[in-house]
C-alpha cells in the first residue's frame, strides 16, 4: 500500500532530475524489510562462533525495541542507539571478527535481498545523473561490497556510513572514530567531493524506513519524504504520517513507486 500527500507528489513530479539530489538510508530501504541488515548478515557467517552470534543476538533484543519506540524523546533515544553502536564496534572486535566474515555476507546472494526494483532504481538514477547519498548506521564495507556484486555501485553513489578498519585482517576501529548511528545521521559530515555534486541541486528526495532517518536532510528545504513502513504499522502509521509525504508498507517495491513518483523512473 502505498499512501501519498497527493500536492506534495504533484510538486515532486514538476521538479527538473538536474535539481535534484537522493538521500537515502540503506537497510530496509533499499533492501526489503525482512533481509538481513548489513549488521545481521555478519553473524549469518558458518564461520563465526556461536558465543559471537549469541552475544549479538542478545544486544539487538536489548536495543532494537528503542529503536522502533516512537514514544521515546529524541535525547534518551539518541544515547541509547549510540550506546548499542558503541557496543557492536566492541563486539566486533571483542570477538577477532575477520575482514573474510565480514565480506563473506556481501558474496552470499541469500542474506541481503533489495527490496523489487531496487537495482533498476539505481540504474535510473544514474542513467539520469541523480546524485544519490547513503547515509547508513550499517555496515559501510558490506554495503559497498553488496553494491559492487550486484553491478550496481553506481558513480553516482555515494556511501557514508560506518566503514570498519582492519589490522592483519581482524577488524581494530570504524574509520575516523566516526560512528554512525540511526539517531546522528544529520551529524553526518560530507567530503568536499560530495559537496560539490550536490551544491546547485535545491530538492531532495529523502527515502528511509524510521522516523529517525529524516534527520538527514534537516535543514534543508524542498525535501521529499518518502518512509518504508513495515513493521508495526498500525502503531506507528500516525508518527510516519505526521513526518513523511510517501508512505509504502507491507515491503513495497520500487517498481510500485515509480508509477506513482514518475522522475524515480
Ligand atoms: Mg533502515
């Protein structure tokens, strides 16, 4: 199903693809809701131990029901998902986990799955030269290497998340100490390269699956907001109305938006 604030599609369908610009979160985005996030598919490795899986299962029990509390203010939000980020990094490490573990999720067709249309999406947008910015609290690395295997790390793409750094192939750190988290994503710092793609484009099209993920484009005027809402709809519909132009549930594809929001073709 998809809902739409029908004056805010009539303005986003007018608008030029040279005056546009994607912020997007990536799991559950652009992947459908019931794949494995690019955090989870790291445990769906044969190789890992079975103490590591269980400590990781044991801490997204703990947080994630937070992360989907739409009740909780945004302060007591913010440093519980800092708290659990901090504490995948340290279990990472904790546990020795390998670049090959990590990699290993990123060559295994059956872990992540984009959500229908998704590919043909991002092949769109760069046929067009949309710039399209990820802005993920996942896994940079797997990401990138999901992106690359599926033919579709477009130029056009730009991925900021957490990128981890490896010492003798064991993971030691996230890049720059920088953690992204789903609370911090307006803190996100873009390079200069980026910047510079994106300065004379004045309308986003922000796509996510949490409230949190409007966050990335705060400040910014002429956003579109399109949210992925598929688990606990009926809770949270009211909270995704009030923050979002575009609502889809029940894991809607691309090729069901695109017949509504026509420049994504
Ligand atoms: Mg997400």
């Amino acid at each position: 199903m998809i809902i739409v604030n029908s004056e805010k599609l009539n303005q986003l369908n007018s608008i030029s693809t040279n005056d546009l610009y994607i912020l997007t979160d990536f799991d559950g985005t652009i992947t459908k809701d019931n794949s494995d996030s690019s955090w989870s598919s790291i445990f769906k490795n044969p190789k890992v131990s079975k103490k590591f899986v269980n400590e990781c299962i044991k801490i997204f029990n703990h947080y994630h029901k937070f992360e989907i509390d739409e009740s909780l203010s945004i302060a007591k939000k913010n440093s519980i998902m800092n708290e659990w980020y901090r504490k995948n990094i340290e279990t990472l490490i904790n546990f020795n986990v390998t670049e090959e573990m990590i990699n290993y999720a990123s060559n295994n067709e059956s872990i992540m799955d984009f959500r229908t249309g998704a590919v043909k999406f991002l092949e769109a947008m760069n046929n067009k030269n949309i710039p399209i910015i990820v802005i993920s609290a996942g896994v940079g690395n797997i990401i990138e290497q999901f992106l690359i295997k599926n033919n579709c790390n477009y130029p056009n793409i730009y991925i900021c998340s957490n990128f981890l750094e490896y010492e003798n192939g064991i993971v030691k750190s996230v890049k720059d100490n920088n953690l992204i988290h789903p609370l911090n994503k307006n803190e996100v710092f873009l390079p200069e390269n980026i910047k510079s793609k994106i300065e004379n484009r004045s309308n986003i099209i922000l796509l996510g699956n949490s409230i949190s993920d409007i966050k990335m484009a705060e400040g910014n005027k002429n956003v579109f907001k399109l949210g992925f809402l598929d688990e606990n709809i009926e809770e949270r519909l009211q909270s995704f109305k009030d923050n979002y132009d575009i609502i889809c549930t029940n894991n809607t594809g691309y090729d069901e938006i695109k017949k509504k929001v026509k420049i994504l073709n």
